[in-house]
C-alpha cells in the first residue's frame, strides 16, 4: 500500500500562488487514482480535483492537478488564492478511479496547511 506525504503549504497573500506536492512512497503509485482534498476550520472535508492512473491534468477555474508517475509524485497548482482557500489540504489515493467523495479513497496523508491572507 502506498503511503502519502505531502509539503508545499504555507501562508500567503490573497492574489498569490502556491504549487502542493504529495509524494507516494512504494512501486504501485501509478496504480492509483489520486485526489486533493481541502478541509477548512469547521467544515467538511471537500474534493478539490482529482486525477487518473493515465495522468490527464485536470483544471477547474484557478487550480490544476497534475502528476509525475516517475516521481510518484502528484502536484496541486492554485492561483489567485483567496482566504476562502485556507485550510488542510490532503492528498489521497483510491484504487476505484477518480471520486468526489472522501469514502472513495483509501490512502491519505497527513495533510499539509495553507493560509491565505486577505
């Protein structure tokens, strides 16, 4: 089973940019589907994006997924943060495809935090 480490986080002004690494460690990281998820201070945990075992990027307004098999490593790319985006932000990987939910993912890390000032 793969295990998941992720850095990158910090704090940084409204209008900023951060790019989040997660690192999988083991030789079944391609088998993975993988996803980023955020949870700020007293709300769900939410998807954030997701990205397939072939490691088509995927976009959704200001942040792109992507990832590097021979690495074992998945990026988050977010601009024009907003303090609205502060909180944890794990990545996960799930054996059953890209997902939306939490449930759909087996692995986790430990997280890694982002502030956002306004």
């Amino acid at each position: 089973q793969v295990e998941l480490v992720e850095t990158g986080g910090g704090l940084v002004p409204a209008g900023g940019s951060l790019t989040l690494s997660c690192v999988g460690s083991g030789r079944t990281f391609a088998d993975y589907a993988m996803a980023w998820f955020r949870q700020a201070p007293g709300k769900e945990r939410e998807f954030v994006l997701g990205i397939s075992w072939g490691g088509i990027n995927s976009w959704h307004r200001r942040f792109t997924v992507s990832r590097d098999n021979a690495k074992n490593t998945v990026y988050l790319q977010m601009n024009s943060l907003q303090p609205d985006d502060t909180g944890v932000y794990y990545c996960a990987a799930g054996t059953q495809g890209v997902a939306t939910t939490f449930w759909g993912y087996d692995v986790w890390g430990q997280g890694t935090q982002v502030t956002v000032s306004s």
